[in-house]
C-alpha cells in the first residue's frame, strides 16, 4: 500500500514539475520586450504590401529593432542591477522594476524618434507605439497596482488583429483564435508560477487588447497625421 502511494506521489510531482517547466518556457519565450519583434514578423508573414519588402529590407529593420527594444534595455536593466547589486527576488519587486520600465520607454521613444525620418511604414512603426503605450500604462499602474505586464503583451496582439483587420484583409480569424490561445498560454503559464493572480492576469489583457487596438489605428495619426 505504502508503495503504491510513493509511486503515486512520485508520478505526481513528476507532472507538477513538467507542468512548471512547461510554464517556465512560455514565460520565457513570450516575455513583453519579443512581441515588437514578433508583430513584425507576423505583419512581414501576412498576404499583405507589407509581405513584399525585399528580404535584406525586412532583416536589416528587424536586427534595428532588436538592438532598440531588446539588447539596449536589457543591457541597461543589467547594469541598473549590478549597481544596485539587486537580485532576481529583488527584482520582482514593484519599486525595483519602475526604473528598468523606464529605461524600456527610453529605448521605445528613441527608436521611434530616429525611425520617423526613414522610409518606414507607418503600420510598422505602430506596433511600436502599442509597446510604449504597454510600458507607460503598466509603468503607471505599478505605482498604484501589480499587473501582468506579460498579459498586457499577449492582449496587444489581439487588440492588434483585431484593428490591422480593418485595413488589411486576410484570415483575421485564424490570427485571432491563435492569440486567443497564446494570451490564455502565458496568463495560465505566469499564475502556474504565483507571479500574478487571476485578477492581476485579465486586468493585463484588457490594457493590452485596448492599447494593441488604439495604437494601431491611432498611432500612425500621431506619428505621421495619417489615418490606418
């Protein structure tokens, strides 16, 4: 009987860890800084004019784009933790992570600001403005508040979709359903790992979906004082 009840215990804890390991990934693979990149390479791979750019076009503005909005920030992020000789436990903190928030909006706006005078699309460059808008809102709320930075990213592709389908015409249903499933990966993944509760996870997707959705349609008037 003893036995029995360790195999037991043993298969259990055997499927808690592949379950926690499981999450770790997604966590990991879909952290906020990847989904610029990512949008990019969705909007690159959609039948769309955007579909056209030559190969060399899209990976010299893609590697721009991950030098400004992942190498650059999370180099200073480092460097604000060596100072501060903070450690990862520390860092979950909400005071400890104001300052790297801000070195994120740093990065965003002066991307932003050198791109503006290169041939760009301006669809492009609005997913970057849903990501600083992302940065600034949550930035904001974690004075007040601890919110699912995470979920506020995988909510922006589906406010995203759901505004780039206005525009642009293909299967927005497909592209739909699968954040859908994305946004519930990541917000099941980050409370499998008690860094947000249930609360903290859909209040992150209703930022994310309303950013993803108006700096889509509004961040080309900002920038260029055209409309999506």
């Amino acid at each position: 009987m003893s036995e029995k009840m360790s195999e037991k215990t043993k298969h259990r804890n055997t499927e808690i860890r592949s379950l926690i390991i499981g999450a770790k990934l997604v966590s990991t693979l879909f952290r906020p800084m990847y989904y610029p990149v990512l949008g990019w390479i969705a909007l690159f791979s959609l039948t769309t004019p955007l579909s056209l750019f030559p190969y060399q076009y899209k990976l010299i503005h893609l590697a721009i784009l991950i030098l400004f909005t992942i190498i650059l920030p999370m180099t200073l992020t480092l460097i604000y933790r060596h100072v501060r000789h903070l450690d990862p436990l520390e860092m979950r903190k909400r005071t400890s992570r104001i300052i790297p928030y801000i070195m994120f909006i740093a990065c965003y706006v002066l991307y932003l600001y050198l791109m503006r005078s290169y041939y760009i699309d301006y669809k492009l460059l609005a997913v970057i403005i849903v990501a600083l808008l992302i940065q600034v809102v949550c930035t904001f709320m974690s004075f007040f508040w601890k919110v699912s930075v995470h979920a506020a990213g995988s909510g922006a592709i589906i406010g995203g979709i759901a505004a780039f389908s206005f525009g642009y015409v293909f299967n927005h249903l497909l592209w739909l359903s699968g954040a859908i499933l994305l946004a519930g990966l990541v917000g099941t993944s980050r409370m499998i790992l008690r860094q947000h509760n249930l609360s903290q996870i859909v209040v992150g997707y209703i930022v994310g979906a309303l950013c993803g959705f108006a700096g889509i349609l509004f961040g080309s008037i900002f920038l260029f004082g055209n409309p999506f």
